[in-house]
C-alpha cells in the first residue's frame, strides 16, 4: 500500500518536472514566433525567406543569404570534422593503449570546456592571416570560420563517437576475431556499424553546435549578408545577422531579427528530420540490428 | 590421429599461473569433453587453443599447442587463419546486430569470398548442418537479435560451420538452453563429428557422458584425468574424479 503511494508520488513529480521544463521551452518559442511575426506579416514572409538584400535602414529584410551562409559553414565544418573526429575516436577506443587513451580523453575534454572567445582569437590571429596570404582576399570567409567550427566541435563528436563505440559489447568482437577477421575487419564491419546510432548522435550535437555558434564565427567570418560567390569569401550567419544588430535593432527591423530566430529554428528542425529519416533508413538496410 | 595436442602448456595471467603442465591429445573426428569446477581453467585452456587469449594483454604461455604437427604459438603462425582453422562458439550466444544471412554470411565475406550464388549455397548448407534451417528459411533478412537463445545459439554453430574449420572449440553452447535446444545441438554435435574434431567444455556431466568420446578432468588448473569418457564415469582412477562426477563437490 505504502509502496504504491510511494511509486505515484515519485511518478507524479518526475511528470510535473517533465512538463515544465517543455513548458519553459514552449514560452520561449512562443516568445520567439510573437515578436518575429510582424516581420512574415507586414514584410511578407517569401519576401523575407528568399530576399536577396538585407539592408535595416531602408527597411529591406532578406534573409537568404544568411540561410546559405549558415548552411555552407556548418557543412564545411562538418566535412573536415567528421572524418577527422571518426578516425580519432575509433583509434582511441579500438587501438590506442590504454596508457595514450588515458592521456587523450582529458585533453579532448578540456577542449570541450574553451570558450568559444579563445577559439575565435584564435582564428582571428592565426588562420584569417594565413588564408588571406595563400588564397587571396581577406581572409575572412566560409574557409576560415569552417575550420574554427571544425575545430570547435571535434571534441563533442570525439567523445560521443568514443563512448558508444566502448558500448559495444566485447562479444560482438571476440565472436569477430573468433570467426578469423582481422582487426580492421572488425572495427569496420561490426564495431562501426553497432556503434553507428550513437556516432550519428554525436555528428547530430556537432552540427547542432556549429550552425549555433556565433561569438567565434562573427570574428573570422567577414560578417557580409551576400551570397558568398567561393569559400574564401565572406559570409554572415543567421546567428551572427541577430547578434550583429540586436544592439540598436527597432520598429521592424526588431521583429525581423526574431524572425531570422524563426528561421534558424526551422532550419535546425529540417535537418534533424533529414538525419532522423537516414539514420531509421539506415538502421533497416543493416537487418534492423540495434544495441 | 591427434588434430590437436598440447604439451606442457603453463598458462599465467599476470602473475596468476592458471594452467600447470596441461598436456592433451584430442583425436581427429572425436569429442572431447573437459570438465572440472568452475574457475579451473577449462575456458582459459580452450581459448589457448585458438590464441583467443591474445586478445588479454597480461596473457602469456611456456609450452606448446600443436594442430596438426605445427605449433599454433610459431612466430610465423598466421593468427587470422589459425582461428579459421579453429573455430569456436562462446557461452553466450553472440550473435552480430545484423540479418540472420549476413550472421552467416560475415565469415565468408571477411575470407575473401564475394559470388553472392556460392554465399548464398554455403548460407543454406551451414544452416542446414545446424539444425536450424527449416526454422529461419523464411525471415532470413531480419535481425538474428530477434531469434530465441536457443536458436541463436545454433546461428552461432551455423556461422563456425560456414567457414569449415577443422576444429570446433565450444565453451558450454547448452548452459542458458532448455533440454529440448540441448538435445538439438547435442545431436547436431554428434553429427558435425564425422566433419570436424570438436572440443566441448561442460558442466553437464550427463551431456559428457551422452556425447563425448574422451573426458579430460579439470582441477585447480591441472588436468587430473583424462581418458576415454566411458571409462572415466564408471571407473575414475583418481579419488578426485571420482569425487566430483558423483556430485561431492565443484
Ligand atoms: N582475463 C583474465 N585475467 C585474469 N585472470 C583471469 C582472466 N580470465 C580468467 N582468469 C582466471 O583464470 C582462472 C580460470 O578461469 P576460467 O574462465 O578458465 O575458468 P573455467 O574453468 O572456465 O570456469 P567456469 O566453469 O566458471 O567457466 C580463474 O581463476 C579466473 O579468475
Ligand atoms: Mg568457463
């Protein structure tokens, strides 16, 4: 009797807990989608979306650019990190030994816990000089803010990708190594492929990290709200638009600002879908084997 | 004719000496069984027996492992296919996350073989040989994980047959099974003899005597007694034996 007052007690709460924290989330969309709105209202909201011009002081609002430019980076970090952070993570947890692999993981964290500040002095002294001397221009572009991110979120997918790799259970490699396989073999056809649902999350948080950072990108990224024309040139994201102006943003403009918030949000949730579908599609071509 | 031998195998983990002076024959086209209490050493002698302790890094050995006249622990000894000649099944069923075809199809395709036809009539014939064909035949391309254990248990016999070793190690393949999986894979035992030289550690004394040909007692890290499995139950030489098969201790 005591018992099950107990367990609805502790039911009740963790329920009410759970509510409010989606409660807290939905205010702050609800907030987001309030004060943008007049932006997709009066300004339009394809005019908005696919305007090709952002210029605040004639009351021009177009936020494409952004939206690409927010796309390029992200996939430009992703495509140096991902192979990058994938070999890293499968050498710690399948091939280093254990005193190299004890040596990593603190410093891969520790590069979790840097400031996006630090990193985005970083690219400011160090790779902006050396991108406008190799390829031309200024050097604040695509190019320069993709490795910054790529840097940034290596530790994120490393650690995730490493923790769910050791999850695989020794059984799947004794059965690998007792069948004949090779080292390689084994990691490849049967660590990788059980370890691929968590990796995938890892990439998830990564992309997540990247296309929301902002601090870091404003200072190598050249900040220009224009269709960048190659990956050496400048480029402004749809969180560097909001951070740039929101000092003195009012009037439309103001709402704008929280829609290109709106934007970014529905951007995020697109590709979470995408990845979702692939990663459920994937799941099924290997024969629905889950951990 | 001895498939394979052991001779004064000493085998240490660290500083723990596991295994004193083993030394056992193991007939071509027989059963061995090895029994003894448990933490005896009969898993760390059979894993000996494919380098599947090489995988532990405080492992080392004195003596020697001969299949077929070569010794297994040469330097020049190529591990990959040593453990292709012997093959082994765990306790513990351990099928891969994949269909129940690419769980057979695995050792194969990692040996170099790819004319999908030739991997598809090897799939069938292994899991035919392990009495478990008539059962999955339908729903080859779902996941093995969705199999009972027995029955994944016999998909990890299937998968060992697949890649035709010579040898067959299994370290208790019933002990999570209820009688009527045991009695399959028992006869499938019986059956995969006149192909291969199997090894079986038990705990079963009566699946010792219902299928083995030769018993080899473990105590302690040394063998006891070993000798032809009929003579063993009913006329142990060793008080120890003779002690345990009768349930007095272990
Ligand atoms: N990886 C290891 N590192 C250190 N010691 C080990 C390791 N594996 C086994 N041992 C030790 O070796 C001894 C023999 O173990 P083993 O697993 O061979 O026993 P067993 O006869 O198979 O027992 P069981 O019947 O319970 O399976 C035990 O004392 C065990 O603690
Ligand atoms: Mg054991």
């Amino acid at each position: 009797m005591t018992n099950s007052t107990e367990e609805t007690g502790i039911k009740s709460i963790l329920l009410i807990t759970a509510l409010f924290s989606i409660f807290v989330i939905f205010l702050i969309m609800a907030f987001i989608f309030v004060e943008g709105w007049p932006a997709f209202a009066d300004y339009g909201f394809f005019k908005f979306l696919l305007g090709l011009k952002w210029d605040p002081n004639n009351n021009i609002f177009g936020v494409f650019p952004m939206i690409v430019g927010s796309l390029y980076v992200t996939f430009f970090a992703l495509l140096l990190a991902v192979p990058l952070s994938l070999l890293c993570a499968i050498f710690m947890a399948e091939v280093a030994p254990n005193n190299i692999r004890k040596f990593l993981k603190p410093v891969i964290e520790t590069l979790a816990g840097i400031p996006s500040v630090v990193y985005g002095f970083f690219g400011l002294m160090v790779i902006v000089p050396r991108v406008r001397t190799t390829f031309g221009g200024t050097g604040f572009s695509i190019f320069a803010s993709g490795i910054i991110l790529a840097i940034m979120i290596l530790p994120t997918i490393i650690s995730v990708s490493q923790d769910s790799l050791k999850a695989v259970p020794n059984s799947y490699r004794e059965a690998s190594y007792g069948l004949g396989a090779t080292n390689w073999q084994t990691i490849r056809k049967i660590i990788f492929p059980a370890a691929l649902p968590g990796i995938v999350t890892g990439i998830i948080l990564g992309m997540g990290r990247a296309i929301g950072e902002t601090l870091a990108v404003i200072m190598v990224a050249g900040n220009v709200s224009q269709i960048p024309s190659s990956i050496f040139a400048p480029v402004r994201t749809l969180t560097s638009n909001i951070a740039l102006e929101m000092g003195y943003a009012t009037g439309l403009h103001y709402n704008a600002l929280f829609a290109t918030g709106v934007i970014l949000f529905i951007v995020i949730m697109i590709l979470l879908l995408i990845t979702n579908y692939v990663q459920r599609k994937y799941k099924m071509d290997v024969g629905g084997g889950t951990l | 004719m001895d498939k394979i031998r052991s001779e004064n195998l000493n085998v240490y983990f660290g500083d723990a000496h596991i295994l004193h002076d083993v030394n056992l024959k193991m007939p071509e086209n027989s059963i061995t069984a090895l029994i003894g209490p448990s933490g005896c050493g009969k898993s760390t002698f059979l894993r000996t027996l494919n380098r599947m302790n090489d995988l532990i890094p405080t492992f080392h050995h004195e003596g020697n492992v001969y299949l077929d006249d070569t010794e297994i622990y040469d330097d020049n000894v190529d591990v990959v296919n040593l453990r292709k000649r012997v093959g082994m099944v765990f306790q513990k069923a351990n099928s891969f996350p994949k269909s129940i075809f690419e769980n057979v199809a695995y050792g194969l395709r990692i040996h170099g073989i790819d004319d999908e036809d030739y991997i598809k009539q090897k799939v069938e014939l292994a899991l035919k040989s392990a009495a478990i064909w008539d059962e999955v035949k339908d729903k080859l391309d779902q996941s093995a994980l969705g199999l009972s254990g027995g029955q994944q248990q016999r998909l990890c016999i299937a998968r060992t047959v697949a890649i035709e070793p010579e040898v067959i190690l299994m370290d208790e393949p019933c002990s999570a099974l209820d009688p009527i999986s045991t009695l399959k894979i028992e006869d499938l035992m019986t059956e995969l003899k006149k192909e291969f030289t199997i090894v079986i550690v038990t705990h079963n004394m009566q699946q010792a005597t219902r299928v083995s040909d030769s018993t080899a007692f473990f105590l302690n890290g040394q063998i006891i007694e070993h000798g032809p499995t009929e003579e063993l139950f009913v006329n142990p030489k060793e008080e120890k034996t003779e002690e345990y098969i009768s349930g007095r201790f272990g």
